[in-house]
C-alpha cells in the first residue's frame, strides 16, 4: 500500500502528540497527589502537636486542683494512662504523658505565639523543651522552620551550640550576618546530618 507523503507525517505528529499527552497528564496527576499528600501531612502534624499541648494543659490544670498532695501529678499521669491506653495505645504511656506536660510548662503562650510554626514535628518540640534558654528555644524553632531543619539537623545544632555560636550575634552587621549563613549552611546542606521525619506523632 502507498502512502502520500503529507498523510504519513500528520500520521507521525498524531501519534507523538498522543504519546505527550498521557505523560504530561499522569505527571500533573501525580504533582497534585503529592502536593496533598504533604499538606495533609503538615496538617495532621499540627493538629496533633496542637492536641499534644491542650493535653498538657489540662493535666496541669488538674494537678493545681490536687496541689496540696507532692505525689498527686504522678498518680494523675499513671491512672490518666492506664484508662486511656486500651484506647490510644502507646500515645498515652507514661512518658510521653509526662512530655505533653512538659509541653505546655515550656511553651504556656504556644497557641498564640508559635501557632504558625506548623512546620516543625513532635520530634522537633521534644528536641527544642530540652534547651533551658528561653532565647536559644526561640532561635531554633525559627531556623527549624526557617531553614527547613529536620530532627537530626535539629538535634546536631543543640549538640554543637550552634546557638551559642551564632545566635546571639544575629542582627548584628551584614558582615556577621553573612558569617553565620555561611557556617548555617552545613547544616542545611546535610553535612550535619539529615534524615526523613516519620509521622512519629501517631505512634
């Protein structure tokens, strides 16, 4: 069979650009999936870090009713776990009670001043309570969610000072501003460390 020229080529452009379109679909597709899957993501992390600190709050608030017993937040916290732990599990032991509390004792205004700071994980506030300096808290939680640190990042920061180094001269001179970016960027670039938070949040 004989074909014409120009019916051969229209025949050729038909099947790439059959060929094109799928690919660019299922592409799209999938860029649409992935864009959910992490907001849904970052969404559930805040929603259970938010309910983490109003559990916090509420055992302190009914410790304070039970003040005049010493014991009185250790037996709250044991009883509180034993009820709930047929129920939700390891999410409710003891210990991470006990870090829901110390949660809210760390962070009373965390509702109103870090609401926005969705970016950071459990991992990331039980890493940050442990820094006694008010100052140096804030500065990490600024740079976890300004910097796109992941727990271990985090983690390595604490360990080296990196506030101590850093932080306490932020704001100073463009010259020293650019001194600390230079250095933050070993961080940022994996060098410390990097790895893939789990939604640990769920247990």
């Amino acid at each position: 069979m004989v074909y014409k020229k120009g019916r051969i080529s229209k025949t050729i452009v038909k099947a790439a650009s059959r060929s094109e379109a799928p690919c660019n679909f299922i592409h799209d597709v999938r860029e649409i999936l992935r864009q959910a899957r992490g907001k849904a993501y970052a969404a559930a992390n805040f929603i259970m870090v938010e309910a983490y600190w109003r559990i916090g709050w509420r055992i302190v608030q009914e410790e304070q009713g039970g003040k005049n017993r010493a014991d009185y937040g250790s037996f709250l916290i044991r009883n509180l776990s034993r009820d709930l732990g047929g129920e939700f599990g390891q999410g409710v032991s003891i210990a991470n009670l006990k870090n829901f509390r110390q949660f809210y004792l760390t962070f009373p205004e965390f509702e109103k001043s870090y609401a926005l700071r969705s970016q950071l994980t459990w991992t990331h506030w039980r890493l940050v309570m442990r820094v006694e300096d008010p100052s140096a808290r804030d500065y990490y939680i600024r740079e976890c969610a300004e910097q796109g640190w992941s727990s271990r990042q985090l983690e390595r920061a604490i360990a080296s000072r990196t506030y101590k180094k850093y932080g306490e001269v932020w704001g100073q001179s463009p010259q020293s501003v650019q001194i600390i970016l230079i250095n933050l960027a070993g961080i940022k670039s994996g060098n410390l460390g990097s790895d893939s938070p789990l939604l640990d949040f769920f247990y």
